[in-house]
C-alpha cells in the first residue's frame, strides 16, 4: 500500500526548514539543495511542492502571514477595544522565538524583494496585511476621524510598528517596545 502524504503539512515542513536555513545561514543559502538537505528530503520532493527557489521564498513569506493571521484571528480581546489593537499588533513583533524567527525571515526576504521582483510581489501582500491590521486598530480607535487624518494615522502606526520590530530585533527590550506601542495607542484615543 503506498504510503499517503500530507502535501499541506509538507509544504509547510518544508517551508520551516527554509526559515531555518535563511536565519541561520541568510538568504543566499536558501537553495532547493540546502532546504532539501535541511528537511530531510530529495529534491524531487521539494520540487514537487516549491517547483522554483522563488515560489519556496514566496511560500516563505505566505506562511508567516498565514500565522500571524490565525494568532490574531483567535484572540479573546474584543475586538475594537485598546485591549485588542495592542493584543493584535503584538501578533507581528519579535516577541518570543517563533515570532522572531518569523521577523527575521519577513525582514531578510524584504531586503532581497529590493531587487525580486517576484519576492516583491510576495512581500508587498504580506506588507499589506499589516497595513490592513493598521488600519482595522485605527478604524476601531478613531471611528469618526477624517479621510486624510485616518491615513496619516495607519502610516504612523505601520512605521512605528516596523520600526520596534527591528529594534527589538536588535535588542530592545520587549516589554519597553509594548510600552512605546501602548503609548501610541493611548495618543490615538485623544486625536
């Protein structure tokens, strides 16, 4: 009886033991042979899941965008609240080890969309679903505000966002990078 494969669960093996080669090793070593070798599987099998190197760091890129979805999707918080914008954002950042791993691949394989197009597209969707949270947490802060002013607000928060991401990345402690989120949260309430 042959045996039957999960090819989801595969895809999704595969695409861990790609995250694990990129972080460890960088972008340049995320080849079908390295992350072959890193899964434990032939080649052929990657293939018949990644059949290119750019639909693997597509994959990639898909599956820390998936998580983060689902994280968010089952938090308890009700959404609108302050208690769920902070709970939500905090979904994206660094802030334990599966996290950070995520960042870091979400990171390195945005330097590299520079000059991919094809990892540019895959980044941009990702980078839009954050946009998309942005804009859910300042709806749901600032219901009445203004066309212009909303915009100006998820831009804010987008960039702030991004930019405690890499520094706890470097270093920052985590809980003060909550703080400075939280603050920005409390703001918003008084625009």
């Amino acid at each position: 009886m042959p045996k039957l494969i999960d090819h989801e669960r595969r895809a999704t093996d595969i695409t861990e033991a790609a995250w694990r080669v990129l972080v460890r090793d960088g972008a340049k070593a995320v080849s079908v042979r390295n992350v072959a070798a890193e899964a434990g599987l032939a080649t052929a099998s990657l293939r018949r899941a990644f059949p290119t190197q750019d639909a693997l760091l597509a994959g990639c890129l898909e599956l820390l965008g998936e998580r983060a979805r689902r994280r968010i999707g089952a938090l308890p918080h009700k959404r609108g609240t302050q208690a769920w914008a902070l709970a939500a954002l905090a979904e994206t950042m660094p802030l334990d080890d599966a996290r950070r791993v995520e960042m870091e691949v979400y990171l390195t394989l945005g330097t590299a969309a520079l000059t991919d197009p094809v990892l540019r597209t895959a980044h941009a969707r990702i980078d839009g679903g954050l946009k998309g949270l942005c804009t859910a947490v300042v709806d749901s802060l600032l219901p009445t505000t203004r066309r212009r002013q909303r915009a100006r607000e998820v831009r804010h928060l987008h960039a702030l966002l991004d930019g405690l991401a890499l520094h706890v990345l470097l270093g920052m402690d985590a809980r003060e990078a909550l703080g400075v989120l939280k603050a920005h949260l409390e703001s918003l309430r008084r625009v």
